[in-house]
C-alpha cells in the first residue's frame, strides 16, 4: 500500500507530527495531489553530499514542477479553479524556494518519506499482535516509544504539581502577608487608651492565631508538596537516565559499530532520523524536567521552609546536568567518516553532526568545528567548518568538502611495525552554549582508524590494516588496540564481507573457497572445514609474512583476487563460471576424469591478482592479470582457444560465455594483396591494417594475393592462429609454458598500440 495512504489513516499524535512536516518548505498539498509520482521518484539514489549530484537534484525539481503544472491544468469546475491557482502558485512558490539550491528539495523530500514510513510503521506495530509475529526491532522500537510516553506522562505530572504547589505557595504568602498586618495591629494598640485596647485586642489576637495555626499546617502541607515533587523528579530521572543509557548506550553504539563495518563492506549503518528524533524527546524531556526543578528551586527561595528540601533539590539540578551534558557530548559524532585510507595532498571530505542541536537551539549561534589529526602537530588544511541548520530535516552538521592532509609526522615504530600499520584518528572539537549561555559545552569526537599514506602502492597494506581494525575492535577500547590473533572464522566473515562489497556481488565465498583459503593462511592440507573452526590466525599471518615461497603474504594475493574480479571478471564471477579458490593440484584431479577440452578458471597462486586456465588433458596457461584483460577480455580470450569445448563440469564454452564475448564488425571472405600483409608463415600470423587477417593459404589467389577470413570482429591481443593438433603453446608435458608465444603476442600487442601511420609505414616502405 503507498505510504501516503498508510500516513493519512495516522491518529493522535502520530498524526500530528505528520502534519508537522509540512508547511510552506513544502506545502501538504503537494504531496497529496503527487503522492503516487513523489514516491516512484528514486530520491535515496542522490548523494547530499556530493555536489556533482546537484545536476540530478535539479531535474528532479523541474519534473516536480511539471507534474505540478500538468495536475493543475487538469482542474475542471468551480472547486477545481480554485485548486488550479493553488496548485500553479505552489508551483512558483517550490521553483524560487529550490531553484539555487535543489539539493535541499530531495533533503526534505526524503526527510518526509523517511518520517512518513516510521510512523506508519510504528502505527501498525502498536496495533499487531505481541507476540511472535513482532520482530525484535519492531519490539524494541515499541519498548522505547512507550517509555517515551511514560516520561511524557511523568513530566505532565510534575508540571501540574509544579502550578500547585506555586499556586499554593502564592496564597501561603498572603496568608503570611496578612499575619504580619495582624501583627503590626497588635503592636499598634499600645497606643490606643486601656479601654479601647481591651475592646480590640481580644479579637485580633484570636485572629492572628487563627491564621498562625493555618501557617503552620500550610508549611508543613508545603514541605511535603515540595519533598512528593523531588520524589517524583528522581523517579522521571532515573527513568530518563535508563531511556538515555538505551539509546546512547545501545542503540547508538551499535549505529556506530555498524559505521564501522560499513568501512570493512557491511551493510550501511543505515539512517540517524530515528535516532535523532529519539534524542530531539529525551533532550526536550530532560530540558523540561531541568526547568520544573529551577522553578522549584526558585520557590524554595522565594519561601524557605527549614528541611530536606534544599539538599534534593541541589542534588536533582546536578543530577539534570550530568544527564543533559551526555546527551549532548554524546550526540556529536561523525556522520560522515573521512576515508580510512588517506593519503597525503588529497583532498578528503567528513561531515560532523550534533543531534540534538536543533531542539536545543543551538543553531541561534552556530558553532564552529574544528578537525586536527592526532600527531601532535596540526597539518590538515580547511580544517574549520561552521555547523549549519538545515530546517526542512532539523538536522544541525558541519560539511568538511575540501580537507586535505598537508604532511605526516610518523611516531617512531617499533619491531616490524611498517608505516602502513600505523594509526591515526581525526580529532572534532566544538563549543557551544545553550539555554541563553545558561550551559556552556565542549564537545568532542574521533573518527575511526585512519592510515595515512603517501603513495599509491600502499594503499593495499594500509587497507589491512583497517580491514582488521574495524572487524575486531572491542567496544570501549583504548584508541586503537586490537587483538593480535582472532579465531579464523572471524577472519572469515571479515574478509567474505570485504569481497562482497569490493566485488559488488551476491555470490560470496562458499565454505570450499573458505578452506581453500585455509588451506593457503595455515600451509595445510586438510579439507575438513571442521579442522579449521577453533584455529587462530595472527596479524603477522595475515599480513606481515610471506606465504611459503612466496614474496607476498596472504592478505595481499587475496586482494589482488578481489581487485582482478572486481574490474574484469565480475560477470563470469557471478554466473559461476569462475570456481577461483582452487590449487593445480585439485584442478588436476577435478579435470582428470573429464573429456578433452574440458577447462576450469582458477587465480594464480604465484601470481597477484592473476587468473589462469586449466584444461584437459592437463594443462595450464600463464596467468592473466588486469594488465591482459584491459587489452582483450577473458571471454574473448576463451573463444580464441579452440582447444577448449567446456566449462568445468560440462557446460558448453559458448553457452557460459558467448553473451560477453565482442561482436562480431563483419563476416567475410576477402582477397588481399600480400603487400598488405605480414604474414609469419611458421605461426601462419597476417596482421592487416586495421584488421587481423587469418589467411588461408590453400585458397586459389593469384600469386601475390591470399584468400583471408576477416577476423577484425574481435580485436584480441594476439593474432595468433594455428592449425589443430599441432598447437605450439603447449609443452609434452601438459604444462603451459607461453615464453616464446607471449613474446609474439605481446609484440603483436605493442603494435596495436601504436598509432595506424607509425604501425604500417614500414610496411609499406
């Protein structure tokens, strides 16, 4: 069911917050009247903080614009004139609003949509059956509205004591008032004669201890008001510290974990809008409760009444505090985490956020921010930012565009530690007052783990580094100890979330892939997943020692496996074509009991970031790496090899890899003059400008001519064609060996680099 369906059957308060969305940044009748067109728009698909988006933004405004116009021009009647000039006028009204700056249109569009969709959902959640049914989110989520509603309830209650007790305060000091009149009365017959005093004096002293005795019972009734209101105030505060504990303590902990993860290709951390709005009520509850009792604290001065009372109520107000400063220090964090790998004199951009800033009113004076690198000596250029309020969304954050990190001052390491396992972490700062400089507040925040790096080449080292950190960081650490060793099904889930992400796939890594992978990290032999479970692998393992005989460690051939997928071979990944994580020796044994031609796709183990062909009977090629398939892809590749017929364990070659292989620019039988040629007789090798020809030599031509297949549908990184059975690039031995053949091709490949004119000249010539 559309959401704005869902929305207008909202009640109560759920259906006035709706109703608060709207105003004239955004008028309610357009979304009504565009229902269906807002919400087919694909508005979570434009980055806000990415200016170059501003493009899209903008023709998303000028369809809203259009629709608009076209709804009204469709208005028929009496009833439909009036809407006609009401829907055209919104029509002007959003255009001079958006036009400068139509990124804040999708800002509030989706600030709606989001708060729409919550509302429905927590609607529909309070009306559904407890029970099995409620997922634990749903459940959770209900648990903390209503706590929401207890401590509305509460400070309702309090509120109205609050005007009781000042309402009878008030009348108490009347009351007071008119004993110290009563008194001064008294005084004042002492200079009346003795027969005048007699007469007045009776009456007066009755009255006044009348209203003495009234005194005295009202202060003690006002004592025990005051003492039920603190007793009342601890309850609220203790209940909004346990709220305050949840979504601090849980909720937005584990918003951060789950940023954190996203750093390693998890699932995105999702949205604050919840979350702020959360703390939007516990920051206007705890201020409200901050209020009544400096307004009870004001009583107690204006009326002192000797008791407790003085000592509770020094102790709520330092109570409110404490709790109001960790809401606020709390919510200041990093929206936007700046990339984990930095590399110096490049830019970097961050976006800090305050939740609770908009109902607190901090935006009045906006605060600025400020980001240092925790070195001990600032070198981060455009590391100041003033905080902005953005009202369509109520959000208050501060956008770092163009940072960029000036220079590096190293600590001195220690052990093996390289320059790309050490960590940095960007420090926040801000200060800012609230409640009319009645609280002053310095806030603070660190990103998470950053390597710094100042060339290229690194980055790979410097990615494991914080591949690790964000997998195994413990919660309350000491900036940034992690453990040494973790179990390797950790590492597991780490680093198949990690391929998932970089690769942008479903397909995962399998528990075969995952032992394979065990396999190379233990230097085993087992086959057994279950072998593996209890075993522990070390950050020198993973990264720091080289594989047995090899010049590179584990992490770093696995991400030459993920950046090779990820570039070229993704779609073949995807169809399964690619079995990968497979050694010689299995591929051998998995090919032997196959037909001729059968061929499997497996990386390179002495390669990084290679890909390599093994086929039956058994051979394998030298690998392929991206620098290959930049030139000519792998499907193309495989269609070049004649010699091989099937896919590992019997799919047709064709039938796996024809929908990528390059069509075909023409088809045909052509007679060319040998002067236009050159022909490699031994390989039977014709390159023809622009073309590659295979000629045909027992085809009848004249005798400076030959009968050639034009080959020019593909244009592959070698034009190498050789008659069957008698293929040179496999040794008696079944093994590949390509020195002399990749030598050819690889000329042949330099040649198609060069410009046409410089190509042929000599040819000609």
């Amino acid at each position: 069911m559309a959401v704005w369906i869902q929305a207008q059957q909202l009640q109560g308060d759920a259906l006035h917050q709706m109703q608060s969305l709207y105003g004239q940044h955004f008028p309610i009748e357009v979304r009504h009247y565009l229902s269906h067109w807002i919400e087919s728009q694909l508005w979570d698909s434009i980055d806000l903080e990415n200016p170059q988006e501003e493009f899209k933004a903008k023709r998303l405004l000028d369809s809203l614009i259009q629709e608009l116009q076209k709804k009204a021009e469709h208005q028929v009647g009496e009833d439909g004139f009036l809407l006609k000039i009401k829907l055209g006028h919104y029509a002007s009204q959003l255009k001079i609003t958006y036009d400068r700056c139509p990124l804040e249109l999708v800002r509030c569009i989706k600030h709606i949509l989001y708060t729409e969709q919550r509302l429905v959902r927590e609607a529909t959640n309070s009306i559904s059956p407890v029970g099995g049914m409620m997922d634990s989110m749903s459940q959770k989520y209900q648990q903390i509205n209503q706590a929401f509603e207890e401590l509305r309830a509460m400070t309702q209650d309090t509120d109205n004591d609050l005007r009781k007790l000042q309402h009878n305060q008030e009348y108490f000091i009347i009351q007071y008032q008119e004993s110290l009149r009563i008194q001064a009365q008294l005084t004042s017959l002492a200079n009346l004669p003795p027969a005048e005093r007699q007469l007045r004096e009776p009456s007066l002293q009755n009255k006044r201890a009348t209203v003495e005795a009234w005194l005295t019972r009202e202060a003690n009734t006002l004592q025990k008001y005051r003492l039920d209101l603190a007793e009342k105030h601890q309850k609220t505060l203790q209940m909004l510290r346990k709220q305050q504990t949840i979504i601090l303590d849980d909720e937005l902990i584990q918003w951060k974990r789950r940023q954190q993860l996203a750093g390693n290709g998890g699932p995105p951390e999702g949205g604050l809008d919840i979350l702020q709005s959360w703390c939007e009520k516990l920051a206007e509850m705890i201020w409200q409760n901050r209020q009544q009792i400096r307004r009870a604290e004001h009583l107690r001065q204006q009326l002192p009444i000797p008791g407790p009372i003085e000592e509770l109520l020094t102790d709520l107000n330092s109570t409110i505090t404490d709790i109001i400063s960790a809401l606020v220090t709390s919510t200041f964090i990093i929206e936007k985490q700046p990339p984990q790998v930095l590399k110096t004199q490049t830019k970097f951009a961050a976006t800090v956020r305050l939740l609770v800033g908009g109902r607190l009113n901090v935006h009045m004076n906006p605060p600025q921010v400020k980001a240092t690198i925790i070195i001990g000596t600032p070198c981060i250029l455009n590391n100041n930012c003033v905080m902005e309020y953005h009202q369509t969304t109520g959000t208050l954050s501060a956008h770092f565009r163009n940072m960029s990190l000036k220079r590096i001052k190293r600590s001195d390491r220690r052990g093996a530690e390289s320059v790309t396992e050490e960590k940095f972490t960007i420090l926040f700062e801000s200060q800012f007052s609230v409640g009319g400089n009645e609280l002053v507040f310095q806030v603070k925040t660190l990103s998470l783990p950053v390597v710094v790096i100042v060339h290229g080449s690194q980055d790979n080292n410097a990615t494991a580094t914080v591949l690790w950190d964000n997998a195994f960081a413990e919660p309350g650490r000491v900036p940034f100890l992690v453990p040494d060793k973790v179990l390797w099904p950790q590492l597991c889930e780490a680093i198949n979330m990690k391929y998932k992400a970089e690769v942008q796939s479903n397909r995962g890594l399998s528990e075969e892939n995952l032992v394979f992978l065990a396999q190379k990290a233990f230097t085993s032999s087992s086959i057994n997943p279950e072998d593996y479970r209890n075993m522990t692998i070390s950050w020198s393992q993973f990264n720091r020692e080289s594989l047995p005989g090899r010049n590179f460690t584990f992490w770093q051939w696995f991400d030459g496996v993920m950046e090779l997928t990820k570039k070229h071979l993704k779609p073949h990944w995807n169809d399964g074509a690619i079995l990968g994580f497979v050694n010689k020796q299995q591929a051998q044994d998995m090919l032997m009991s196959k037909p001729n031609g059968t061929f499997l796709l497996r990386f390179s183990d002495s390669e990084i970031g290679g890909i390599t062909i093994a086929w039956r009977m058994v051979w394998n090629l030298m690998p392929y790496t991206s620098k290959d398939f930049s030139i000519r892809s792998l499907a193309d590749r495989i269609s070049d090899l004649n010699h091989l017929l099937f896919l590992y364990p019997d799919r047709p070659k064709d039938e796996v890899f024809s929908k990528y292989y390059t069509p075909p620019l023409c088809m045909c039988l052509a007679v060319i003059p040998l002067s236009r040629c050159v022909v490699d007789t031994q390989r039977n090798l014709v390159l023809l400008p622009p073309a590659r020809i295979h000629c045909d030599t027992s085809a009848p031509s004249g005798p400076d001519q030959c009968v050639c297949a034009c080959a020019c549908g593909r244009v592959c990184d070698s034009a190498l064609f050789v008659p069957p059975g008698s293929d040179p690039t496999l040794d008696p031995e079944g093994e590949f060996d390509l020195d002399d053949t990749m030598d050819v091709a690889r000329h042949v490949e330099e040649l198609l680099r060069r410009p046409m004119e410089n190509q042929w000249s000599g040819q000609q010539s």
